[in-house]
C-alpha cells in the first residue's frame, strides 16, 4: 500500500494533511476520485480544483493556498511536472513477462543471455547477440548477430534490430521500430540503380527513447549515432551516417537525411526536414514543417522553408495575410492609371 507520505517522500515535498491516507492511484485533476492523487502543473486547471474528488494534490510553491482550499491534503513542491513524473512512476507497471527465457523463443547457443533478463515468446535472437541483465525483450522482436542490449533496457514487440547494433542501458524501443536496415544509397551506372553496400553500424547511447514505427538506418562505412537521452517520437526517418547529440527531441514525422550532424539539445518539431551533410548546432530549436537546407548556427530559433530566424518567418506571416488586400489595391491603382490614360 502507498500512502500520501510515502509519495511526499519520494517527491521531495512538504505535506500538509494526512500522511497516512492510502493512495491507489494518479489522475487528471478534472478526471480524480477518492483515493486518487491529482496534480497542478498548470494554471489552468486551477478552475476545476472546486470539483476535485481527488484524496491529495501536487501543488507548486507559487499556488495561492486559497486556490486549492477545496483539497485538505497537499503535497508542496518546486516543480509539479517532475514531482508528477515520480509520483506517476510509483503506479507504473512494470514488464508483464517474468526474468528467463520462454520456450518458444529462438535463441542461438552462440548468443549471450544474462540470468536477469526476460526475453519473451516467438522472440529471435541470433549468434554473438549479448542481452544484460534487467533487459525486457518482447514477444516477436527480432535481435540480429552482434547486437548488444543494455542493462534495463526495453525492446516492445515486433520491433527488429539488424545486426552489429549496439543499444545503451535503459533504452526504451517501441513497437515497430527497425533499427540499422540499410541506408538508402544506390548509384547509376547507366543502366539501373547499383545498390551502394551498407557496411556500418548503429548505436544507440543510454537513456533513448525510440517511439514506434520509426526507422534509424545503419551507417554505409561509420556508424550512425543517437546520443545519450535523446528522445524520438513516432514515425521518424533518421538515414545513415546521421549523428544526433545527447538529450535532444525529434517530434513525429521529422525526417533526417544522410550524413547529417545535429548537436545537443536540439529540437526538430513535428515534421521537420533536414537536408543531407546538413550541421545544426547545439541548442537549435526548428518549428514545425521546418525545412532545413543549410547549416544552423547553434543556439538559433528557426521556422519556415526553407528555414529562416523565426522572427523573419513571423514577419513574412504578417505580410502574407496582406497580400489579398495588397492585390486590391494595386488593381484599384492600374484601373485608376488605365483611366487616366484614357481621359488623354
């Protein structure tokens, strides 16, 4: 059983109200029961307090107390959205396939399984594969020769990773998604497009997460690199030889030619171009349906294609909209001109 304490512990809170009442669950503010702990992370949602059912609430240090009178038990925090991610994380279920290897999955005798790892039904593994410990392998997912998983790492179902792969600890894959399937290189040789051999590998560094169906190719001679706590959405195209730098976000449906750098702490908003042999420095920030076709400074905040600063892209916005009223008037000036020209 956890109770409001224990949740204020892990948190780093002040309670205020009852320690000792049982908590079974997180929820929604507008959505919360009894027995529910609910959360503040935004203003907005202050409205629906005098409603909440909820047990207790995650409150920020900024909260007028007067606000949230309608709820008797209060956790205090600095940061409600990470207080909300700990809390969360004490409910979250963990694997639903236990530590071993179920017998209809096809494991090489070549391929190395820590005794701590789980690898699930019809899963393949194959020669020279290594699973560490506390590593949850899905039913249906495809390990290929050479690949190495990391300690805590989950791979969900029907997920595939070509070989010479390496993945970090605590990388999270999901469904669908082909990790280090050939980049797409051919050449003409006069005749037909020769299919340009893919050599290299991919790797993949601790604390990434990968959404599903998205597709990291692996390097034609190098390696493809995605840096450590980076997050990918769903539905991401990344080509080979790209190198993406630590703790940076590429939104839904952002694709990434070959060849291209993209630094730390980069976000690449949904939809997102990048254009081959393409740099984007650290701290860049691309709006969404940015198409970027030449290197980007670091620290830059760009929109538009092709990309611009942002200010300029919401310049050229304004005068967009005008531009119906600019025909207007130019044809009122050309009728007008027409008839002077008449008149003489």
């Amino acid at each position: 059983m956890i109770t409001l304490k224990d949740i204020a512990a892990a948190v780093g809170g002040d309670l205020i109200g009852d320690g000792d009442i049982p908590i079974d669950g997180i929820a929604g503010v507008q959505s919360a029961v009894e027995g529910k702990i609910s959360f503040l992370t935004h203003g907005s949602y202050i409205k629906f307090v005098p409603e909440c059912k909820a047990s207790a609430l995650i409150v920020g240090r900024k909260t007028s107390p007067a606000d949230v009178r309608a709820v008797k038990n209060l956790i205090v925090v600095d940061n409600p959205e990470l207080a909300y991610i700990s809390a969360a994380a004490m409910f979250q279920e963990g694997p639903v396939i236990g530590p071993g290897i179920h017998p209809a999955a096809s494991v090489s005798e070549k391929a190395v399984i820590a005794p701590g790892a789980s690898i699930g039904a019809f899963a393949c593994i194959e020669d020279n594969a290594r699973i560490d410990d506390d590593v949850t392998i899905y039913p249906y997912v495809y390990i290929g020769r050479n690949v190495t998983v990391g300690q805590g790492s989950i791979i969900y179902p029907h997920v595939t990773i070509y070989r010479d792969t390496t993945i970090g600890r605590n990388v999270i894959i999901h469904a669908n998604t082909v990790i280090a399937a050939d980049g797409f290189g051919y050449a003409w040789d006069g005749t037909k497009h020769a299919k340009i051999p893919q050599l290299g590998s991919v790797i993949i560094e601790d604390d990434v997460e990968i959404g599903a169906n998205t597709a990291i190719d692996r390097a034609s001679l190098e390696k493809t690199v995605i840096g450590r706590g980076t997050k990918i959405d769903n539905l991401v195209q990344i080509a080979h030889n790209v190198t993406i730098g630590q703790n940076s976000i590429v939104v839904s449906q952002v694709g990434i030619a070959g060849s291209s750098r993209i630094g730390n702490n980069v976000v690449l908003a949904g939809q997102a171009g990048v254009r081959d042999h393409v740099v984007i420095g650290d701290g860049v920030m691309a709006g969404g349906g940015t198409g970027i076709t030449k290197d980007v400074p670091a620290g830059s905040v760009i929109w538009g294609t092709p990309h611009m600063p942002h200010k300029e892209w919401m310049k050229l916005q304004i005068y967009m909209k005008r531009l119906p009223d600019l025909f207007e008037r130019m044809k009122q000036i050309e009728t007008k001109l027409n008839s002077e020209d008449t008149d003489d």
